[in-house]
C-alpha cells in the first residue's frame, strides 16, 4: 500500500508541476519506549515500516524522476539517528536507517545531480514530544522538560521554525554542494 501511495504522490506532482526538484521525505513516529527484552515485535515493525521503509519508498520513487533533471532530497532523521539511548531500540534503529540509506543515496545519486541530506533534530516543540507529556500532572510535565532539557546547551526545545529553516536552507541553491550531509539541529546536545 505504501508503494502505490508514493507513486500516486509522484505522479500527481508530476501532474501539476511538470517536475519534482525537491522532496522533504519526513514522517515518523516515536513507537513505544521498552526495555530490548520486552519490546512487542508487531510495534517493532510498525515504527520500522513507517521511520525506515517509508524513507525508503521516498527515496526510490522520487529519485526517479529526478534523475533527468536533478534535485534536493531531505531526509528527517533525529538525533537519535546519532547514536545512544534507553528503552527505545526501535526508534534509534529506525533513524539509524535513515542516516545510513542517506549517505548511500547521497553517493549513488550525486553523479545524477541529487543532493541527498538528512536533519537531525532534538527534541522539538512538536506533537511527537507533546505526546510523551499526555495524562501527565503539570508537575510530571515539568519533570518531563528539565530532563530532556538538562542535556541541550541552549536549555530548551527547538522551535519548529528552527528545524524547517534548515531544510529550507538544504532545498536551495545555496547548499548546492552540500551533500551526504547529516545535519544535527540540536542545540549542542550531541556537541557536550
């Protein structure tokens, strides 16, 4: 289903634009936080089939297209994709897929013009972090925030402007040679 669903969106903005230049392939869930021991082998799948084969299928049919007349891809990573963690196996592995299908596609499609680069975000003030704070107290919210907080230099959530800043920068002319690039966006956390 997922295959015929991305070439249903290639060929619909094929329809309307003639051609695709840029594709910000970004869709991912969190899957549930456990322990490797326990972790439910179906959750396993699900988050595997959407954070890394959904990548993938991106990937594969757009590049397509874009071979005649080049283009941008962007991948949404996370940094997680960089390494590390507890009780979130799958996630990590997810992600970690997409960093490395990243600087494949990134060497394998740079002689056709395609620039492949991945963005790796912190923790950001989106619905994805939200959720972890849902059916919580104001005071486990708070607990919640200074953990994740305590780790990032610049002591907060990134914004999602902030994030979308930097792929706008990697769709343009201006990162034209930028590629294979596996940008974190992360307030320094992984710099400390």
């Amino acid at each position: 289903r997922a295959a015929s669903t991305w070439r249903e969106c290639v060929k619909t903005a094929l329809d309307a634009f003639g051609a695709i230049h840029v594709l910000f392939n970004n869709a991912g869930v969190s899957g549930a936080l456990a322990p490797i021991t326990d972790y439910d082998e179906d959750e396993f799948d699900r988050v595997m089939a959407i954070n890394a084969r959904g990548v993938f299928l991106g990937l594969k049919y757009v590049a397509a297209e874009m071979k005649e007349n080049g283009g941008s891809i962007i991948n949404m990573s996370s940094v997680s994709g960089l390494g590390g963690g507890r009780y979130t196996i799958v996630y990590n592995a997810s992600i970690l897929a997409v960093v490395g299908m990243t600087k494949v596609a990134a060497s394998e499609l740079g002689p056709f013009g395609i620039r492949v680069n991945a963005v790796c975000p912190a923790m950001t003030n989106t619905q994805m972090m939200q959720s972890l704070e849902k059916g919580k107290t104001s005071g486990e919210i708070e607990a919640i925030r200074r953990r994740f907080t305590d780790m990032i230099p610049l002591d907060r959530y990134a914004q999602p402007q902030e994030i979308a800043d930097v792929v706008i920068f990697l769709a343009s002319d201006a990162a034209s040679f930028v590629n294979g690039a596996v940008m974190p966006v992360d307030g320094g956390l992984k710099a400390s």
